[in-house]
C-alpha cells in the first residue's frame, strides 16, 4: 500500500507553494501518495483497513481507476467496502454510524448540529458554507512554502479526515488554515458506545493489521483512516482514551490535548480534542493551527521522565508492557529522554469508578441517588475525592519531572467480540480525570502482529513538549 504524504511533504508538491495541484505530489490529482486515485494506495478499496469504497468526491480520478466522481463512503466500513454509500460532500446529514461518545457512556458528539458543507471540486478547490465559509482554490494560494511561514493558509490543501457528525465544527481551525475535509469517519454504532467493536450501522471497522481485530475506539475511523494512508491528519476526541488507544492499536500517533485549552463541549470536563497523525510533525501543524501557538523551541534534551508500567493500581499484560519499555530504552538511546527514580513511587488510585461516577446521568445536575445507574451524592463525593488525590500525586510527580512514560493499553487490540471484562482505558483515563496532556507513539508490534503504544504524558499546557520529543525521537530513528 501505497501511503499519503505527511503535511509538509504535501505542502511543497502541491499546497502552500501554489502550484494549484492536488495534494498527491503535484499531480493534480486527489489520491494516496501521488497514486492519482481517490482513495487508498491508488485501489480505492479503502486498504487493508477495510474502510469502505474510495473517499474522495471531485479530486479527479475518483477510487480504482474510475475517472468519475467516486463517493465517500463513512471511512470505516465493514473490511469488504460495504459502508453505507456515505457521501463526503453531505456532512450534515447522517454523518455517523451511531453515537460518537468517549467512553462506556457515550454519545458525547451526536446531536451536536448541523456544521455545514464541506465539498471539494475537480479543480482542488476546498470549500464550506454553512456554518462559516472558507475558501482554498488551487489548494494553496498563500505562496507560503510551508508550515509557519507566516502564510495566509498554513495547512492549504491538505486532506483531513473528520470525526462524525460535529466533525467539521471541531475541525474549523483546519478549514480556515487551507485544509480540505475529504470524510467523516466511523464511530462506535448502536449497542457498542464505547470502542468501535462490533457491527456499528454501517458495518464493522476493523483494525488495519488485522481484520479480526479492533482499531479501538471511539476515535476509530480517524486512527485506520491515517494508519492505512488514506490521509495525513483526522481530527478525534478523547474523553477516556478515545485518541490514544485507537493511535496505539493502529500503529500511529495520537495527541490528548490539556483538558480545558481548547473549545469542547463536554459537561463533565472529562473530554478533550486530540488528533492522529502519521508523524509528530504532522501531529506539531494541527497543533500549532488550532493553538494558534508559534512553533516553540526545542526543549534541552534528554528530558528527564518516570516509568511506570502500571500506574500503581493496573495489571497490564507483560506484552504491551515490555514493548511500551523497549520504545522507552530507544527514547534513552536517541537522547530524547533519560529515565530518573522518582522521590516517591507513581501510586495512582484506580481512576475508574471516579470516571464512571463522573459520568453518570446526573453527575452535573441534581445529588440525588438513582437506582437506573445516575450519579449519587456518596458517589460523586468518592469521586472528587479520588480525582484530588491523584491530582496532588501527580501534581508532586510533575513538580520533579516533565515527563511521566506509560504504556498506552494494556492488552493487545482485542477482537470483534468486543473486550470482556477489560478495561482498555485502565492506563488512559486517569489523564482525563487530572486532565494532563498525553501523547501515544508507536511502540512496536506483538505476536499478533498487532501494534501498541508508548504513552508520554506533561504537565498541563506542555503539548509542545510531547511533540518535541516525538519529532525528535523520529529523526533519530527511535520510533
């Protein structure tokens, strides 16, 4: 399989230096890695990730080989190209395939409103109306050369995958920055709110490395739509994983931003946007789009960072655990981070039950106990309780070091069944609680041949930080 061009690459072919090209190596035309097909690795089969039939609309040659205009269809499909004949020009309608939630509750971005039309023209033309309207003709009229150079479109013509139906009000920053919306991915459907396992509405989305396999979730579609090339960004949100896990399982990165610094609509706070991507520098362009930060300097390395494989309070399997490990002794390596003892051992509490009593019904309104699973005063107050003890740890962790590393999950992808009695997010969600900014890399592949992933985790507001060290570990060859 041919793979998608990272943002820079696709800049200078076919973006920001204003040739008026697609974003396929200035070919002119939309496609995975200058194929000059819509769609993925020039077959328009959606990859081995079974996302569905080709997602472009007008990028010129539309899927494999047909000259026309292939129809998006939810990037996410059932592995046999059966998704639903969803349309990428007919974002607000019928986005997903059901809730969109992060976490067991789900349901977080469904009914969030109609964002308006995005829809791409042969010409390379990205456009929106709607819900505020932007304009990128000849996909980079900005001159700019590249990221950062102070051009009026930074990311001009650079494909993006959305997440669901709010997909393109989150992704507003992108839209305004030059990026062109090309699809809305697959999210958890009916019965399975929490990762995408399972049939969801419009067929199961499966792991690209492995069809019997989950990609995670919920952020599913945007993990398999980087992983398997069909673009170089997706937008996603984490509210207990939902970023980090798919990014582990699918084999690339996955950024939670601090929870609270950028606009999400979320009443438990437990939320926070995020984005996949195949680099970190793809990853630092979304980052600096939507922060509307500069690019920071390079912090001194090797930063100083703790290893825990459990948290305190987890039992991951050994597998993840020593792959997560390895990836760190490649960070050590390339000089990216040295490992330090702590002065006190990272001895989190079990954040689980003070997620799941924050996100009940009613955790935000009314104290009142409920026997259909709402939220109860004794409850609630267990929870706060247990949300202020980890914030002081970690608060003392963060006061000695920058760097806290983890592995993502802590169990390969399971399979279509769905996970059993495991919680895929023991080793996430506590980040959504204390709202600390955290990053999965790749970290490898498991017999299964599966990947997973490496999690560095900053102290609040230190996105730039993660990024650094990710794009640093990627030049040097340690991811």
């Amino acid at each position: 399989m041919r793979r998608a061009a990272g943002v820079d690459a696709l800049l200078e072919a076919g973006g920001a230096a204003g040739s008026g090209g697609g974003w396929a190596a200035s070919s002119g035309r939309g496609g995975a890695a200058s194929s000059g097909a819509g769609g993925a690795a020039s077959s328009g089969a959606g990859g081995a990730a079974g996302l569905g039939a080709g997602w472009t609309d007008d990028f010129g040659a539309g899927g494999a080989g047909n000259s026309g205009r292939r129809r998006a269809d939810d990037l996410g499909g059932d592995g046999a190209g059966n998704s639903g004949r969803r349309r990428a020009d007919d974002f607000d309608g019928g986005t997903t395939d059901g809730s969109s939630g992060d976490g067991p509750h789900g349901s977080s971005e469904v009914g969030a409103g109609n964002s308006g039309r995005s829809r791409t023209d042969g010409a390379g033309r990205g456009r929106t109306d709607g819900s505020g309207r932007h304009e990128a003709d000849g996909f980079g009229g900005s001159g700019s050369g590249g990221l950062g150079g102070g051009g009026v479109l930074p990311l001009a013509g650079v494909p993006i995958a959305v997440k669901g139906r709010s997909g393109l009000r989150a992704a507003g920053p992108l839209l305004a920055a030059g990026a062109v919306a090309v699809g809305a991915t697959s999210v958890p459907g009916p019965g399975t709110p929490w990762q995408t396992w399972g049939l969801g509405a419009r067929g199961r989305t499966v792991n690209p490395w492995r069809a019997d396999r989950t990609p995670g979730g919920s952020s599913a579609g945007a993990a398999v739509a980087v992983a398997a090339g069909l673009v170089p960004l997706a937008t996603g949100s984490d509210g207990a994983g939902s970023v980090r896990i798919p990014a582990a399982w699918c084999g690339v990165l996955g950024l939670k931003t601090t929870n609270g610094r950028l606009s999400r609509a979320d009443r438990t706070g437990l939320a926070a946007p995020g984005v996949l991507a195949r680099t970190a520098s793809d990853a630092a362009a979304w980052w600096r789009v939507v922060s509307g930060e500069p690019a920071a300097p390079r912090p001194p390395l090797p930063l100083p960072a703790v290893w825990s494989p459990d948290l305190g309070f987890d039992a991951p399997d050994p597998e993840p655990v020593a792959l997560a490990r390895a990836a760190v002794e490649r960070l050590v390596a390339a000089g990216a981070v040295r490992l330090v003892r702590p002065r006190t051992p990272v001895w989190l509490a079990d954040p689980g039950p003070a997620w799941l009593a924050l996100r009940a019904p009613g955790a935000g309104t009314a104290p009142g106990a409920g026997a259909d699973g709402s939220a109860s005063a004794s409850g609630l107050d267990a929870a706060r309780r247990v949300r202020a003890g980890n914030d002081r740890r970690l608060a003392a962790l963060f006061a000695g070091v920058p760097l806290l590393l983890t592995p993502t999950a802590p169990t390969a992808p399971h399979g279509h069944e769905g996970p059993g009695d495991r919680y895929s997010t023991s080793l996430t969600w506590a980040f959504n609680l204390s709202g600390h900014p955290a990053l999965s890399i790749p970290a490898g592949f498991g017999r299964d041949g599966c990947p997973a992933g490496l999690q560095l985790v900053a102290p609040h507001g230190q996105e730039a930080l993660l990024l650094a060290v990710a794009r640093w570990a990627e030049a040097h060859g340690a991811v």
